[in-house]
C-alpha cells in the first residue's frame, strides 16, 4: 500500500494533533501503476514536536477498521449497553473523525478488463459515526459515491499492520496488543468449541518486541537464500543458526464451551477428559511440523504422570532446513505465524478480567498487564539454548549475548525481510537508537537491500527518527520535518526547503533540528567563557594556547580563535 494523505477532523484532535492537521505524502497522481519503488518516508524532528503521533494515529485508525471486519469478536469486546457498555462500537473511535486516503494493488478476485491494477481508497469517518470506505477511482460502473460493502472492503485493506519502537512506545503499541489478546481469545474460542483452527490468526496487526525476536531471527536463517541474508552476515557477522531448543508446555487446560457441554451426559460431564481440552491441541498440525523437522523430541511428564512439555531440539544442518522448507512452504512468513500464534498461547495466564479491561481502555499506562509474561516453567512456548554461529569469532555465542543494537537491528531489517512480499504498512518508532555511528548512516541502504529483486509489491514505511543520517541518505519529497509552536502548541509539518539527499549532517541538524552547534553543550559553555575572559583582557596568547590544549578541532574552535587573532585591540 501506499498512504496519499491523513486528515484529523477530531475536534479533541489526537495526542499533539489538533483538528485540522493534514499530512500529504507526495506521490507521482499520473504514475499509480508503477508506484512501487521502496522509498521510506523520514519523519523528524525535536522530541515533543508530534512525529510518533502520526504512527499512533495510524495504528490506532487500522485498529478501528480492523476490528470493524473481524469474523470473530471476543465477548469481552463486544458493546452491551448494560453488560458491557464500554465495548466496542464501530461509530465511536480515538482519533473519532479522520479522514485516510491510500493507493493499494488490486487481489485478482476484484480485477477485471475495466479495472485499473491500483485501487485509490478513501476512509471518512465522521463524528460519532461508522467509517465508510470509498474506492475513488473505480471503473466498473458502481458509483464511487457509494460505500464499500465489508467484503470489498477487507479485501482492500493492508494486508498486514507493522510496528517497532525501540523505546517501547506505549500509545504506538497499546492497540496492537489488544489484537494480541483478540488473537488469543479466537483461539480459545475455537479451541473450547471443537472447531478448527488454522496456522495464522485472523487480525493483521503485528507488533514486534523482545518475546518475537527470537522468532523473527529463527525464520529468516532457516529459510531465507543466502543472498537475502547478506544484512545479517555484513553488520552482525552472522553465518547462520548452530542449535535451538522448543518448549512447548502441554499442562494448561481450557473447559469446553457451554454450548458444547450440553451435549454431553452426566456421566461425561464428570470425565475431565471430555470437558477440558489442552491448550495446543488444537495446533497439533503445526506443532506435528517442527516435531518433523527436529533432530530429537521427548516427553516431559508430572508427577502424576501426566504430560507437561514437549521438548524439539534441532541441530541445524542444510537436512534440517531442507526439512522446514518441505514442511513449511519454503515460506519464512509462514514459520513465523507459526511461533506468532505459539507464542500467543502464552496469553492464557493473564485472566478474562484483565483481558476484558484492556478491550475497553484507552489508559496508556497499561503495559505490565499486557506484557506480564514471563517465560518460564509456566509458559506454553519458549524458545531456549539458541546458538549463533558468529563469523568474527569462529564460534558460537547464545542470542541473549547480543547487545541492545544487534537486537534492534534483527527487529528492523528482520521484520523488512518477513513480509517483503507482502503489501504491507510499516511503523517503525526510531528504530535506530542503539545503533553505532556506521549503522546509523548505512540503515536506509540495508533498508533497500532487504527490498533488492522482490516482487512489484506497494509497500509504505514511515519511519520517526532524530538521525541526520536516515535524513541524508533519503529524497527531498520523503522527509517530513516536524515542529512545534512555543506560544500556541501547534504541531507544523513541512518538506525540506533544500535538497536532503547527500547533505551534511551538519546542514541537516540545524535545519531539521534547529542545532547550530557541532560541539557539545559543556564544550560550548567552556568556549563561551574562554572568550568572556579575553574581553575581560586576558592576554590573546594565553587564550589561544589554552584553548588549542583543551579542545579537539572543531568550526566552533576554529570560529573563537580566529575572532581573537582578528580583534582590532591588541590584548
């Protein structure tokens, strides 16, 4: 997909955004068709000045639509004027009126000779009613005027919701993990029902954090080609994946769901067996998968005798990834929503009461309730003893060695490697924080590279940073530089007024960030009072000489001595 514009008619606005605030993503109105050239928008700025709020917005927006057409809605969402009257409802959102304009590739099952191949959609949602979702640029003889029915519409939506923040952004992940909990309870639904469920959850919100790193890592070194891991080789040295161990927990156990209960007698309600179904029994073909492709597998058991995990241990060789490539579909997307919805499983032990809370809050400050997981004996999935083969070293380290940098590296470039293919919305909250210096400044080009000989696919990334890297390494047109007014608090957005593309960091700091300096501010203070002290008739050579002994070269350095050499009173 690719976004054309954001508009927030909110009059509470949202977070720093008031009602009225626009954003235009330029694209090429006479060139749709060949829009798919990966060009990351670059949103900058001081911090407080607005850019997380557009990420926010944006997850929050495709929450609403997404939950809109869900097949499936927990109970504990559902509104009840009585029961449940903080549930959701389609007419009521946060932002509550927005508009959302965005190009997507058309699925085969709506093309046609008639249709051109780039659908322009439009999201209107007014104030206290239901979203519509209009195609603007239809051609087959429907009036566009008119609303898309929810087939049409799900149809032509992202196919997947992507989000990273390296600083834990609270607001950013708050309606991800609700789909998480949404994800979880379709499950259990099912499962307590009888009813089958499949390898991949409905929702299309993914939110990448520490529980998935593993996980992200893992699918892209057992299936993707050498080539598409050259990230990986060039920044982290790494050669591939030497040994993992799966946990999968078989002790938890769900009651059936009331209506499945009546169909049983008395006798059978009095058999544990018939009334309570183990939590991954109903994954049993993907966990049968791995169990497939493992070099060994054993059973744990209580002291009941009673089974408690299953333990896979694979030793990976090119006949263990032949084995995930048969088994899997050659698709490293596919052994992630593998662990995706393992891992989801994990969600059982927060109770239905916190659950339902979350559903109905818009606190932030909910983050110890939705990521309360440890994962030890209790938990249903761990991944553990996840050994690394390290080129540099020529030996193998475990991925908790990893610094905060090669981590967050992992998240960025693995997640840009997982759904590649796919026309996807990426929201990537400063995902460069913990980068050094050389990483910082090659990120876009590692960036493009994961895109390097993919299919045609629309992609959209926006990316909020306060490196002047990202920013020299990106287009005029894909950079969007944020302020904020000190006497009315308004949030301003503007394109560059000079060419970004190879500028200097130095240009980009003062003109992105409003940073003349090129020192710190302690040095700086230092300068200033060497300089007091030379107005205050200090001697010009003793200046200079203790000012060349205690800085390093710099403009500011430079600029002070040559103001001393050029004074017309000789000191």
């Amino acid at each position: 997909m690719k976004l054309l514009r954001l508009k927030i008619n909110d009059p509470n606005g949202f977070r720093s955004l008031n009602q009225g605030f626009t954003v235009d993503f330029l694209r090429n109105q006479n060139n749709k068709d060949n829009d798919t050239e990966f060009n990351p928008y670059i949103l900058a700025g001081p911090n407080g000045c607005g850019k997380s709020n557009i990420l926010e917005a944006l997850a929050a927006i495709f929450y609403h639509i997404e939950c809109i057409h869900l097949r499936y809605r927990p109970d504990s969402l559902r509104y009840d004027e009585e029961e449940n009257a903080g549930g959701f409802r389609e007419e009521i959102a946060t932002p509550d009126a927005f508009e959302l304009e965005y190009l997507m590739p058309l699925p085969d099952s709506l093309k046609n000779e008639k249709m051109q191949t780039i659908a322009h959609l439009k999201i209107v949602k007014k104030l206290g009613l239901r979203p519509k979702i209009f195609w603007c640029n239809r051609a087959d003889g429907i009036n566009r005027s008119v609303p898309l029915d929810k087939k049409t519409a799900k149809e032509l939506l992202p196919k997947y919701i992507l989000a990273y923040s390296s600083g834990e952004n609270e607001i950013l992940s708050l309606p991800f993990f609700k789909m998480r909990f949404i994800h979880f309870d379709e499950y259990r639904d099912m499962l307590t029902r009888d009813d089958y469920y499949g390898q991949a959850p409905e929702g299309r919100l993914v939110y990448l954090d520490d529980h998935f790193s593993q996980a992200i890592l893992l699918s892209n070194l057992l299936l993707q080609p050498e080539d598409i891991l050259l990230p990986f080789k060039r920044e982290l040295g790494l050669k591939g994946v030497k040994e993992f161990r799966l946990i999968i927990g078989k002790h938890h156990y769900e009651e059936i769901h009331e209506d499945r209960l009546r169909t049983l007698s008395n006798q059978e309600r009095n058999d544990y067996s018939k009334t309570h179904r183990e939590l991954t029994s109903n994954i049993n073909i993907t966990i049968d998968k791995f169990k497939n492709c493992a070099t060994s597998s054993y059973i744990n058991y209580d002291e009941d005798g009673n089974e408690k995990s299953l333990t896979l241990d694979f030793f990976v060789d090119d006949s263990t990834k032949e084995a995930f490539r048969f088994h899997f579909s050659n698709s490293p997307l596919e052994l992630f929503q593998a662990f995706q919805i393992l891992y989801t499983l994990n969600y059982y032990c927060i109770d239905q009461i916190t659950r339902a809370r979350i559903y109905t809050s818009k606190n932030i400050y909910l983050k110890q309730d939705m990521t309360s997981i440890a994962l030890g004996e209790t938990s249903i999935f761990r991944i553990k003893e996840f050994e690394l083969d390290i080129d540099q070293i020529g030996n193998v380290i475990y991925t908790r060695s990893l610094s905060d940098g090669e981590h967050q590296f992992i998240h960025s470039i693995g997640l840009c490697l997982l759904f590649k293919d796919e026309p996807c919305l990426f929201l990537l909250d400063e995902p460069e924080t913990h980068f050094n210096p050389d990483w910082r400044a090659n990120f876009i080009s590692r960036l493009r590279e994961c895109f390097n000989n993919t299919k045609q696919i629309m992609r959209e990334m926006l990316i909020t940073t306060h490196s002047p890297f990202l920013i020299s390494d990106s287009k005029q047109e894909n950079v969007l530089l944020f302020s904020k007014s000190k006497t009315t608090a308004r949030i301003n957005i503007s394109r560059p007024d000079f060419n970004t593309f190879g500028a200097s960091i130095n240009k980009i700091t003062m003109k992105a960030f409003g940073k003349g300096e090129t020192i710190g501010g302690y040095a700086e203070q230092m300068l200033e009072q060497l300089k007091e002290r030379f107005y205050h008739g200090e001697s010009r050579e003793k200046i200079i000489d203790e000012t060349n002994k205690l800085f390093g070269e710099s403009v500011e350095k430079i600029l002070l001595i040559n103001s001393i050499l050029t004074s017309r009173e000789d000191k």
